[in-house]
C-alpha cells in the first residue's frame, strides 16, 4: 500500500490540527493510513492498534520499523475526532 499511496498525504498535510507546542505526536500520516486499513478491514479501534503492533503487513503499509511499538487504541478515536 506504501508503495501505491506514497505521497498521498504527509504529516505536513495535518499541520493545522495539531498545536505547534508540546509533545511530538504520532505521524497523522501513519495515523490516517491506518484509518483506511481499520475501514477497508472492518476493525475496532482495539483490533486496529492491536494490527499495528504485530502484523508485518500494517506495518509496511505505515513504512513503519518492525520493532516499533505502535500505539494506544485510543489514538485513533482522538484523531478521527480532530476538528479538520
């Protein structure tokens, strides 16, 4: 999916839904192709986060590191909640 999608959108693309102080958060790239594969699959916010941490296929989807630890599954509902 990385492969077709690259350059579909960048973290630079969310820019204006995250403030410009404090702590570095997730990409919102990685958080929106995630988005897509939890759609297009049909998974719970749980089952989604869960396929970020232990499948190869998100993971390459997300151009993520194989030990990457992934994230909360609240995550997700913070994001899709994020006024646009």
């Amino acid at each position: 999916m990385s492969d077709r999608l690259d350059g579909l959108w960048h973290d630079e693309d969310f820019a204006d839904w995250y403030p410009r102080n404090g702590r570095p958060g997730l990409s919102p790239a990685q958080l929106a192709t995630v988005c897509v594969l939890q759609f297009l699959l049909g998974l719970s916010d749980r089952q989604a986060a869960e396929a970020v941490r232990c499948r190869i296929d998100f993971k390459y989807a997300m151009a993520m590191e194989m030990d990457d630890p992934g994230f909360h599954h609240s995550v997700l509902a913070d994001f899709r909640d994020r006024p646009c």
